[in-house]
C-alpha cells in the first residue's frame, strides 16, 4: 500500500513492502463501490462464461416464453368456457372441449415449467463453477504484488458471496424474460378484450411509475451501502480468525469483540434498510392491484349490464389484472438482485483483470539440467514501491554449489533478494541472473524446477505426511520421500505417528511441533532435488535441539547444490563460503568470515561485542554504519 502525504512517521523497519490494514475497527477498511444499474461491460464478461451454455440458455428462454403463452391462454379459455360453454342454450361439447383444451394447457403450462427451472439451474451451476475455476487459476498465477495488499476475506468474499450473486442473477434472468413478455402480452390481450375498460385499469401505471422512480435512487443507495458493509465485516472477521494466536497474546479478544460487534451492527442496520426498501414495493403493488380491481368491477359491472361487454370478458380481466401485476412485483424483488449482481460482477471482473506483472518472455528459455547453481545479482534496483526502493545497486554473485549468507538488520532487503530470486517480483533496474540466465528471460516453470525454498514459516497443506512431502515434487515416488525425509532426520518422527506417512495433518500441519513442521519443509526441498536451496530465516524460531538436527540435516540438503542463507544469528552463518552483508538495501561488506573480521566493519563490531544476532544491533552502530555506507 503506497504511503500518502508526510504525517505519518516512517516505521525504521519498514522495507517498503505493502502491508495489510485492515484489522478490526481499522478507520482505514474501505470497499471500491461500483454500480451502474445495468452495466453492459460487466454483462458482457459474465456472458463469456455463459456462451459455452447459449444453446441451452435458448431453450430455457424458448420454455418460458411458452409458460407465458400458457398463462395467457388460461384466463381467455375462462372466459370462453362462460360465455360459450355455459351459455343457454350451449351444447355439452362445446364445454368439453373447452375443459380438454385447458387441461392440454395447463400440461403445457408444467411441462414448460419444469424444463425452464431445471435448464436454468444447470446453466448457473455450471457458470458459477467455471467463474470460480477461473478466478481460483487466475489467483494461483497473479503477481505477489496484488497478493501482498489484498485482504484474504474479501478475496473470500468475492469467490463465494459475489460469484452466488451472479448464480442469482442468472438464474432470475431468464424469469425476468418470462415477466416482461407475460407484462406485454397482457396489455395486448385486456387491449383487445375491450380497449376502453383496459385504459382504465392502465391508469393506475403512471402512479406505480413514479413511486418506483422515486424508490430507485434510495433502494440503489441502500443495496451498495449494505454490500459494502458485509464485504467490510467479512474482511474484518477473516483477519481475526486468521490472526487469532496473535489476538489471545495480546489480550485483545474483548476489545475485537466489541469493535467487530459496531462493524455487525453497521452491516445488520444497513441489511435491514436494504431489506425495507426492497420490500417497500410490494405493498404498494397490492394497492394499486386492489385498486385496478375495483375499477373493473364497477366499471366492467355497468358494462356488462349494458350489454357492451359479456360478463366472461369480464372475468378475464380480473384474472388479468390480478396477473398484470405479478410480474412487476417479481421484477421489483429481481432490481435488487440485477444490483447486487452488478456490483458482483465489477468485483468479479476486477480480480480477473488484475494484471500477471510476471509473466514468461514469448522467447523465454528453460533452465535444464545443464545449467549449473550460479546466481548473480547485477546492480539491482528494486522496491515494492518504486518511489521507495529496498535494494538499491547491489552487485554480488554466488558460485555454483557455494553456500553464501546474506545477512543484515531487518529491513535491509535480504528476503526481498531471494524474492526476485525466484521471480516473485521483477526488478526496476539492473538484472537477476540464475545459470547464466536473466530470469525475466527464462520459464518459470523452469525457475520453479531450479530452485528450493525454505521459509521461516513452514506451510503445510491438509492433507497426508507423504502429499506434504511430495507437494513441489509430485514425481517423486514413494522411496524418494522416504529417503528424504530419512536424510533430513525426519523418517523417526513420522513412522511414530499413528499412520506413519499417511497420517493427516491439520490446517497448517498444527498437530506437528514447529521444528517437526520445519523438517518436513526441509525433506520437501530436498525431494525436488533443485540445483539451488535458499533458506529465509529456516532455522530463527525453533529450540536449540531441533536447530541441531536441522543444522545436522542442512549439511545433506547443501551437499552438490547454491546454497542461499538468510539468518540472523552470526553462529548460524560463520562457516558460510562467502557473506553478503546488507544495510538500508546498499551492499556494505562481502567476504568469509576471516575477511570480514579483518575488515573491521559492522559484521566484526557485532562479532567482537559478542552480539548473538544482527537484531541486537544497537542504534548509535546502525547510525553510525549507515553514515559509512552512505
């Protein structure tokens, strides 16, 4: 997120890196509101996931325009059966048929029905599946950028709330179709029934016409201020569920209960006057119903006794009347609906447009098993933020199969290095090359297959032992998992377990200790057998025995591969080939061990005034380093 204006102080550890925001009762949570009533783009976009079905969304539009023609013909076949069939005078046949033609519609009317809702239905299933298909590969590939400042409950809210929004919108289309022809055809039919008694009941529209004029503005407001509200507490509601551990710490439960129960009274009374205007209509609809009714009946009654109308006539008006306005109160309800599914379908359409920043070059390479470990960073700019770079020209290369640290203070953009290692992130200046390679210029794929990683924070997947193993490497066979995990020391730990390497592990792998977890992340990197192995901070949160068996395990896992250090402790990095020495982003120091004492630099200062990790360094040294450097 891209900092604005100048009042608000710069965090001396902030690297520049988009943070998320929005915690509970963050004054900062704000949702992009969009809404045209109808928008043709949006429809457009969503009609991409619909042409596959087109054949069968006509079929449906074919049943309901004969469901409507059905509910045309009942109350005409009424009316004849009155003046006709029951007429004195009037042979039995004549009402037999009559009574065999309305049965033959009312067949028609369940038939048409029938193939209406269920095509339908399969339609929305099947475009509500493809959109989330569509959405969930979309979001596997975009850039960490996007990933970096966008919350995980409203990606949520959007895969779920806002895809059903559009399953409801396409399911009511079609409906609506049926509702505007069974509006027209009834004008046509009362018109042709008796065109003055027809101008009566229609003046009632002008009325109904203006209140709905007047409705739409507030309902608009009300249905994008409520969507607004729920998407703001979902978001809200997934950060604390996500950060819960972090919340009990702190001794926050109480206060995040309070803060989340205003943010669910914003939703609930924003819910609540959506809901009254959408409803508000309704009984203003059975007036003007009551009202046109009561018109054909003193009105149509004088005529009948004058003789210019046949009382079947009407009664078909009244059944006309009381169906006339059926379809303008179903399509009051749908304007709610075509809203939300508006809005829906810009949030929809903006995550399917977010721009893959990464992507491979049309005469991109790949990296094979010829091309060596080398790394080489070439006078490398880079920063989330252009305006605010985290590395700013730094040159250093690593040997193929040598094992190099990069160490510094926080926010000196060591782990934003390894990050544009394996191309999560393109540089502004400079280039990365791995083998020989510009990685802008090799696959990624490729790049994948060529380097390992291990993060501070290891994330295991629901799922088996063996599958979390097997993850980056799905070709490995049984007995390479096994040999992996028995070479990082994990093999004893697993076979313990209940069902050995088919034992299912918990979201995150939470039913493993944190080391467990760790070792698991190390048998997975040495299972894809990559020329290249970082490792971010692999060993910072985990006890000093399980460090020993991951110091133990790190000796296999290099052997024949680049090794790439991130740590902060100096006992972790000493025996390191080569270290890289980073502060403020601007490469300061470089060399093994020895060198780097013999240069009496930062890293010596820290090595001789026995500090156990670079974040114990103190101010007035980082000061006083950094003027140096600078």
């Amino acid at each position: 997120m891209t900092r604005t204006g100048t009042s608000e102080p710069r965090d001396p550890h902030d690297d520049g890196r988009p943070r998320m925001r929005a915690v509970v009762g963050s004054s900062r949570i704000e949702e992009d509101i969009f809404g045209r009533v109808f928008d043709g783009k949006v429809v457009s976009r969503i009609w991409a996931f619909v042409d596959p079905y087109k054949r069968r969304v006509w079929i449906a539009v074919a049943a309901v325009l004969v469901f409507t023609l059905s509910q045309l013909a009942i109350p005409l076949l009424i009316s004849y059966a009155i003046d006709f069939g029951m007429a004195p005078g009037a042979s039995g046949g004549v009402l037999a048929g009559i009574v065999a033609l309305f049965a033959l519609v009312i067949a028609v009317n369940y038939a048409a029905s029938l193939v209406q809702e269920r095509v339908t239905g399969q339609v929305a299933e099947n475009v509500l599946f493809d959109i989330r298909r569509k959405m969930f590969s979309h979001l596997q590939h975009v850039s960490l950028t996007f990933m970096d400042k966008t919350e995980v409950g409203r990606l949520m809210s959007r895969l779920q709330g806002d895809v059903n929004s559009m399953q409801e919108f396409l399911e009511t289309s079609v409906q609506s179709v049926g509702d505007i022809a069974l509006l027209i055809g009834i004008v046509a039919v009362m018109l042709w029934l008796d065109w003055q008694l027809a101008l009566l009941v229609l003046m009632v529209l002008p009325v109904l016409l203006g209140v709905r004029v007047l409705w739409l503005a507030r309902a608009r407001s009300a249905f994008m201020a409520a969507h607004e509200a729920n998407s703001i507490t979902n978001g809200a509601l997934a950060e604390a569920i996500h950060g819960v551990r972090a919340i009990q710490a702190m001794n926050r439960a109480g206060l995040n209960a309070e803060l989340y129960s205003d943010l669910a009274n914003r939703t609930y009374t924003a819910q609540l006057r959506a809901s009254r205007l959408a409803q508000i209509m309704i009984p203003i609809v059975d007036t003007l119903t009551g009202i046109a009714m009561a018109v054909v009946v003193i009105a149509g009654g004088l005529m009948v006794v004058s003789g210019r109308i046949e009382i079947g006539a009407m009664v078909a008006f009244l059944f006309y009347i009381q169906r006339f306005f059926d379809p303008i109160r179903s399509l009051t309800m749908q304007y709610s609906v075509m809203q939300r599914a508006m809005a829906s379908g810009h949030r929809l359409t903006e995550v399917l447009d977010v721009d893959i920043d990464v992507n491979d070059a049309p005469d991109a390479v790949a990296l094979g098993p010829d091309d060596d470990g080398a790394v080489e960073f070439r006078n490398v700019t880079f920063g989330y933020d252009p305006d605010h770079p985290v590395l700013k020209d730094v040159s250093f290369a690593v040997a193929s199969g040598e094992r190099v640290a990069l160490v510094g203070p926080t926010g000196s953009g060591k782990s934003s290095s390894i990050s544009l290692i394996h191309r999560f992130y393109d540089v502004q200046a400079g280039a990365v090359l791995v083998g020989g390679h510009d990685v802008r210029g090799v696959t990624q794929k490729s790049l994948g297959r060529h380097i390992a990683m291990v993060l501070q924070e290891p994330y295991l997947f629901t799922g088996t032992v063996m599958g979390n193993i097997r993850y980056s490497s799905h070709w490995a066979s049984d007995e390479d998992v096994i040999e992996a995990a028995r070479a990082v020391g994990a093999h004893d730990f697993i076979t313990s377990m209940p069902e050995g390497y088919d034992t299912k592990l918990d979201e995150r792998g939470s039913n493993l200790s944190l080391g467990q977890r760790q070792l698991l992340s190390f048998a997975r990197a040495l299972a894809a057998d990559a020329r290249i192995l970082v490792l971010d901070e692999a060993t910072a949160n985990i006890d000093s025995y399980t460090e020993m068996q991951i110091q133990k395990a790190l000796q296999r896992l290099l052997e024949g591969r680049t090794g790439l250090v991130i740590a902060h402790r100096l006992a972790t990095i000493r025996n390191a080939d080569r270290i890289v020495v980073l502060q403020q982003g601007v490469k300061i120091e470089e060399g093994d061990h020895d060198a780097l004492m013999a240069q009496k630099g930062l890293y010596s200062k820290l090595f001789t005034m026995n500090y156990a990790s670079f974040d114990d360094l103190p101010s007035d040294l980082m000061h006083e380093e950094r003027t140096l450097a600078t």
